[in-house]
C-alpha cells in the first residue's frame, strides 16, 4: 500500500519535512554522481554496519586511545543514505505524507530535533538486535519509522488515501490507526530479508514515546486547529 496524502490541510508549508526531502534526494543523487540508478559510490564509507558500532562504544567506554570512534558517526550519516530508487523513493514518499502533520503539531524545530533522535533510537534498536551484524545498515525509514509513531497517537482518525498496485488505477482511504498498525505488524510478524525491521520497530515505538512525554495528544493539540479544519 503506498500513502499519497492525508486529509488535513498543510498550513503553514511543512518547511522542516520539505528540507528533509530535499536534503535526502540531495545526497542520493550526489552518492552516484547525478545518476538515478546504480551504486553509491560517493558516501559508500558512510553507512552504519552495527559490529564496527558496537567495537566503537566498547572502545569509547574503556577509553582505548587506539579504538577507530568513527563508527558511531555513521548513526548519524546512514539515515541520509539509500540503497537504491525504489527505497528512497518508498522513504521519501512516507516522509512527505506522515511528517507535515507531525510538524506542524509539535513545531519544526522540535520536529527536527525529534526526527535525529527517531533515527538514533532505531539504530540502537538495530544495533541491540544483531549486535554481530556486518550488513550494512542506511535509510531514513528508522527516522520515519519514529514519524509514523507519533502520527499514529497524534492523528488516528485521519484518513489517508492509499494506492495499492494491484488495483490499478484505484485509490482507497484508510483510517491512520489501521494503516500504521498494521505497517507497525508486518515489521515484527513478517519480516523482510535485507531489510532492517527492528530499525523500524525501534523508530516506532520512540516516536510514540514521544507524544507521551510531551504530555499526549490533548496536550500536544491544546491550542492547534480543531480537528474540523480538515480538507
């Protein structure tokens, strides 16, 4: 199922979720040198293997002068990184229709702030998992993964429209609670082979966290349009 809107209107422009967009398709095209399909090649080093992580922390706690901490930049460096046009696009287009509503909800400094933090959360939670794994891990899904979570307690009677292939040229609207509950499942109950689940599992459930530490939804919408204004 791919998401093509949500039903609430975007005021002001979702500035942080745009740049976020356009900083991602920035480095994929720079990564293979303005080409849209091929390698990485540029930014190859960048992406986050969880073995050189986790020697780099043992390395970093037991203050070893001689341990390479560069590992642990790449937390940070792989969320900018896809693997191919079908994975950023599949990001980009999540990103794009989950994250305005998040924006605009808890504010686009906080947003982005948060977005870091989503993403360090689902490494950790890749990291914890397979702490041995030599696979390289990059993708801005675990961050997107924490977006979803706080749309999900956020906006769970949103409707969202879906296409899915299948049905050609026909488009659905789904309740927001039923489509991210049910992405939320199939990361945990049916696994893909080469893709980082529990990044997105991780990424989830700390942007649920999120909106509960900020005080919940009727918190967090105190003062914000009613749920009325929506297009």
């Amino acid at each position: 199922m791919i998401p093509l809107r949500d039903n609430q209107r975007k005021d002001p422009l979702p500035a942080v979720t745009l740049t976020l967009v356009l900083l991602n398709v920035i480095v994929y095209l720079w990564d293979r040198q303005g080409h849209l399909v091929g390698p990485n090649v540029v930014f190859a080093d960048l992406s986050m293997h969880p073995n050189q992580v986790v020697a780099a922390l043992h390395g970093a706690i037991t203050r070893d002068n001689g341990a390479d901490l560069f590992p642990i930049v790449t937390i940070f460096t792989s969320m900018f990184l896809h693997a191919g046009l079908m994975h950023i696009a599949g990001n980009m287009i999540f990103l794009w229709v989950f994250g305005a509503g998040v924006e605009e909800a808890i504010g686009p400094v906080r947003f982005g702030l948060y977005y870091l933090a989503w993403g360090i959360a689902a490494a950790v939670a890749q990291i914890y998992v397979d702490p041995a794994s030599t696979v390289a891990t990059l993708g801005a899904s675990g961050a997107i993964g924490g977006v979803l979570g706080a749309y999900f307690l956020l906006f769970p009677s949103n409707k969202i429209e879906i296409y899915v292939p299948m049905f050609l040229f026909f488009t659905f609207s789904i309740s927001a609670w039923i489509l991210l509950g049910l992405w939320f499942a199939w990361q945990i109950f049916a696994p893909q082979p080469g893709v980082a689940n529990w990044a997105h599992v991780g990424g989830f459930l700390a942007g649920m966290l999120t909106v509960l530490v900020l005080g919940g939804r009727s918190s967090i919408m105190t003062g914000r349009k009613s749920e009325g204004d929506l297009a």
